[in-house]
C-alpha cells in the first residue's frame, strides 16, 4: 500500500504541493484529477524519486518511508513510473524495452510471470517484438511504456496522463487494459484530464487544486458529484477530451 502524509514541495520560493495526503491500496485504481499546473506530475514525480523541488512529508510503501530514497531504490522497493509522453526508447526494439524493464532485482526475481501478463495484456507487443518502438504507434508506444513499467514487478504502477495524444477508440482501449491491470493486484495512481473514461475504470478519485487536495470520493460518486461535472465533466477547458484528433485518428 502507498501513502503519501503531508507531502510538500517547493521550487524554490514556489509551493507546487502543501500536505497533500493520499493512498493506494493493492488492486485499486485510484485517479487524481486538477487543472494544469495543479501539481499532479510533481506528486507522481515525488513519489518516484524524481522531483527537482525540495520535499517534505512521508511517503510510505508498505511500511518503509520511501521520500529520500534514491529512483532505482524506489524502483527496487515497488513503484514503477509510466511519464508523460511515454519515456521508452525509441531505437530500442519492443523487446528491448520490455526486457529493460526488468532490469531491477525485483523485476529480475519476476520477469517470466510478469512477461506473461504483459503479453496478455498486449498481445500486439508479442507479434511487434523486433519493432523499434520510434516506429509504432503513439497507442503502441503506450503499450510499450506500460509493458516496460509492468516488467518492473511493481506493487503500485504511476501513469502521468497515458491518454494524452491518442485518439478516441485507443483511448477506450487503454482505459480497458488499465482496469485489467488492476486484476494482477497492482494498485494504479492515474493522473488524467480524461474525467469520464478514467472515473469510470476507477475505484476512487482525488481532486488537486493549486497543490492541495480538495476532494476525495469513490470514482462512482465523483462521477455524479456537480461540483466535479463543473470542473472536469462539463466540456469546458481541460475536460473529458483533450486527446481528440489526437496523433493516432
Ligand atoms: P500539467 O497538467 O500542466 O502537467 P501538473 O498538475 O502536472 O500540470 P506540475 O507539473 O506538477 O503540474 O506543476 C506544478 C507547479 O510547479 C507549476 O506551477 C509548475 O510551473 C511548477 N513546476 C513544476 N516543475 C518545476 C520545476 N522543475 N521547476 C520549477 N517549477 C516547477
């Protein structure tokens, strides 16, 4: 289980995040919805070891406090990281990628079982394998950043707006591999501006607004609470899809 107690972060004399506190259990898929600039990637990023900004707080995976711990520890300790805009080798083949995932020890201890479910999932990586990733897809690549984190054998897997740039029919395809995933007993943080399909394979949902956590419900009511229609729901600016007419159409 991840938690995260009264994390802060500053750049500098800038506060992107004051004592937000949150979790994600084993076999949840928990999403975190806000408005650009509301701090979403700096919590994925502190979680994963990875923010420049000065932190402070706990965070905690399965009992061990993970906040000063170097990236590859935390890798080693059970969070894998999917980022915006992928982060996968582009001259690399589908294999390649897949099999640094596993570079780990925990993802060496894992790989055969963890290969497996990864080609379940994606059966098309199985069939791509001796592709270079640059030559897939925007959708494939997608496949290929998940598979790669999947082959981290983590307890909890992070993906910073997966959705970005897909188009409409890939986008229903990677929400439905997300909520299989779920089904492996990860737990799953999800940072989307995609509201509607991502509450609707979710388990629960916290709002984020200028650094703070201002709501936190199940997906099912979020989905039907006006005040998150307003925000995330209604079409306006940053809502349901600014994916479409995305790179894959
Ligand atoms: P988006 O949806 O636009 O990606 P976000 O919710 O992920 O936004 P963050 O990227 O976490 O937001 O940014 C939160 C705030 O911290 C913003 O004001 C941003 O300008 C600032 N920030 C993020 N990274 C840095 C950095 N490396 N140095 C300085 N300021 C930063």
């Amino acid at each position: 289980m991840l938690t995260i107690s009264n994390l802060t972060v500053s750049y500098g004399l800038h506060r992107a995040l004051g004592d937000v506190s949150l979790n994600v259990s084993a076999g949840e898929i928990v999403v975190m919805l806000g408005a650009n600039g509301a701090g979403k990637s700096t919590l994925l990023r502190s979680v994963a070891g990875i923010c420049e900004g000065q932190t402070g707080g706990r965070i905690d995976l399965s009992g061990k406090d993970i906040l000063t711990r170097k990236s590859d520890e935390i890798v080693e300790a059970g969070i894998a990281f999917v980022p915006e805009g992928r982060g996968i080798f582009g001259d690399l083949t589908v294999w390649e990628n897949l099999m640094l995932g596993a570079y780990s020890e925990r993802g060496r201890r894992g790989k055969t079982k963890n290969l497996d479910w990864v080609l379940e999932l994606f059966p098309k990586l199985k069939e791509r394998k001796s592709q270079l990733a640059r030559t897939m897809s925007g959708g494939e690549q997608q496949m290929v950043a998940i598979g790669r984190a999947m082959m981290a054998n983590p307890e909890i897997l992070m993906l910073d707006e997966p959705s970005l740039g897909l188009s409409p029919l890939l986008c229903k395809e990677l929400f439905e591999n997300l909520s299989h995933i779920r089904e492996t007993g990860m737990g799953v943080l999800l940072v989307e501006q995609n509201a509607k399909q991502s509450l609707a394979i979710a388990d629960r949902g916290y709002l984020i607004e200028n650094g703070e956590i201002t709501g936190e419900n199940t997906a099912a009511a979020m989905l039907t609470d006006p005040a998150v229609q307003a925000a995330y729901l209604g079409g306006g600016a940053g809502s349901e899809n600014r994916s479409q007419g995305g790179e894959d159409g």
